[in-house]
C-alpha cells in the first residue's frame, strides 16, 4: 500500500471538506432561509392587496351601474304614472260612498 491510498488519508481529506463545508455556510444558509421567506411572504402579501382592491373596484363598479339602471327604471316608472289617465281616480273622490 502507498500513503496517497491509505483509508487514514483519505477520511482525514473527507472529514476535513466536511468541516469547511459545515463552517462557511452555517451562517449564510440560516440568514439565506429567512431573507427568501421574508421576501416570499412580502411578494405574497402584495399579491392579496392587489386581488383585494381589484374586486373591491369591480364590485364598486357593479353597483354604481346597478344603482343606476334601478334610478332610470324608478324614473321611468314615475314619468308613466304622470301621463296615466286619472279620470277613474277623480270620478271616484268625488261620488258619494254607497251605503251598504
């Protein structure tokens, strides 16, 4: 057996880039993990407010053009009743009640 072949070698290289691997990125990984979910949750959050106002514009929208189409049909309703015929309803306040 050669030294460069020897199992104490090569554990020694091994554990070695284990402990370089586990030292240099303890840190960065921990503050890595909690910077991509602030930044998730900030993205997350933006997308609720912006699908919140959208439907709030939407359904403010559906209203306003309810609202008027309501009005309009009020109005119409109400200039019909002024051109009605209201011979009927004279005649009937002026006659005499029968009694029964």
């Amino acid at each position: 057996l050669t030294a460069s072949s020897s199992p104490s070698n090569d554990t020694s290289l091994g554990s070695s880039f284990k402990a370089s691997i586990n030292n240099n990125n303890n840190g960065a990984t921990s503050s890595g993990i909690a910077v991509y979910v602030l930044v998730v949750s900030m993205v997350a959050f933006a997308i609720a407010v912006y699908i919140r106002i959208t439907r709030r514009r939407r359904q403010n929208a559906m209203f306003r053009d309810t609202w008027r189409e309501a009005e309009k049909e009020a109005v119409q309703s109400h200039r019909n009743l002024n051109y009605r015929d209201h011979q009927s309803t004279v005649s009937s306040i002026f006659t005499t009640p029968s009694s029964p």
